[in-house]
C-alpha cells in the first residue's frame, strides 16, 4: 500500500508550459517535503510546509499544503529545461519516525 | 557546512564479495537513514539509525545486510556475499533530529558482476 500517491507519474512538456503535480494521500502528515532528484544524484530538499493550507513559492515554483494536511501540491509555471528531474514527496504521518515517500513524477520539460 | 558525503560514489563488486557503504552525515546531524533505488521503484526504506543505535531497521533485509552508526566515525552500510539483485543505488541522509526533514549524499551505485 502506497501511503504517498504521487500524480502523473510521468509529465513531458514544453519550455514555457504551466503544470501541477500532486501528493496525495488518505493520512494524516505533520510535514511533508518536497524533493528533486536528477539523474545520478541524490534527492535535493526544495521545500517543507508544516501548516493546513500553507502556500510556500520558491521562484517559479508554488508548493501548497492541503487545509486536512492530507495533500500537497507543486505548481510550476512557465516550465524551463533545468526543471527536468524526478519530483518526490515525502512525509511524516502520525507518529511515524520514518518519512513516507511517494514514487515521484517524473518531469521533461523541451526545448 | 559540507552535506552528506557518501562514498565511494560507484563500487563494482563480484557475486559473493562483500560491500561496504559510507556515510558521513552534515555537522551537528546524529540521525541517519539509508534508502534503497532502484529504477522505476522508488526509494525503498532501509534502515534509521541514531548514534550507536539502529531505531528501525524495518526495510532492511535480514540475511546479509548490517548497518551501524559508531560514536565516532561514518555510518556503514554493509551487504556480505553480494547477489546481482543487490544492484543498486544506495542513498543516505541525514537529519539533526527526529521527525524533521532529510539531507541526501550523492549516493553509492552498487553494481555486482
């Protein structure tokens, strides 16, 4: 059981395209991150939100936490080449020591 | 503030060799998990540890593979008589307390011949 579900899981899009990717899940989570991978290397922490209903933007990127805690958002507006990468999700739930991790999506943004 | 340092960054092993995985966390960090990746299959938990301590080894197979965090020195990650299905990218991270967000090496990609 996937306690993360990440949507698409895979995107391919053009440079200048908007698109939004989802986290969702059926549990409660006390935070959840946002993380990038690219190929070869380790998943880069973009963003953490903490509170229902946060909206946190870094540059062209809009992270929103659900009001129930439950889901997440990332919102990516005129979509550049460097955006390619794997977006993950992660997440505590309840008193889980360990972070929940959703499969990713996989993101390609043409030239 | 260096981040995570894991090394070697590629390791090549022969079916039954052992491997020996490192990992040295950000200052001032003392927990410490290693996923598993492979492609399409996401990163798989392995193994929490805390100084000296293994918290949850919940993903980590029960033959064969060892963790450990000294006092002093890096957290290793320890496969004995690697199998071709130990082919992998190995990743660590690193957090200066429980429940709050992961800092990730580089990882180490195991391949076994």
């Amino acid at each position: 059981t996937q306690l993360l579900e990440q949507s698409p899981q895979f995107l391919s899009i053009q440079e200048g395209e908007n698109l939004t990717v989802y986290c969702n899940s059926s549990s409660v989570f006390s935070s959840l991150q946002w993380y990038r991978q690219e190929p070869g290397e380790g998943p880069v922490l973009l963003v953490t939100v903490v509170t229902g209903g946060e909206v946190k933007k870094l540059k062209r990127l809009t992270f929103q936490f659900g009001d129930a805690r439950k889901d997440s958002s990332l919102h990516i507006t005129a979509a550049q080449p460097g955006d390619t990468g794997l977006y993950l999700c992660a997440g505590f739930a309840g008193n889980n020591r360990k972070l929940i991790w959703g499969l990713g999506t996989s993101l390609a943004v043409n030239p | 503030n260096a981040g995570v340092m894991q090394n070697p960054r590629h390791l090549v092993r022969r079916r039954g060799q052992e491997a020996r995985l490192r990992c040295s966390p950000m200052k001032g960090h003392s927990h410490v998990y290693w996923y598993r990746q492979l492609p399409e299959e996401g990163l798989k938990f392995m193994v929490y540890l805390q100084k000296e301590n293994i918290i949850d080894e919940s993903g980590m197979p029960k033959e064969r593979f060892s963790a450990e965090f000294p006092k002093e020195g890096p957290s290793i990650l320890r496969i004995q008589q690697v199998v071709r299905g130990d082919s992998a990218a190995y990743f660590c991270a690193s957090s200066p307390m429980a429940n709050t967000e992961a800092f990730f090496g580089q990882g180490t990609r195991l391949t076994v011949v």
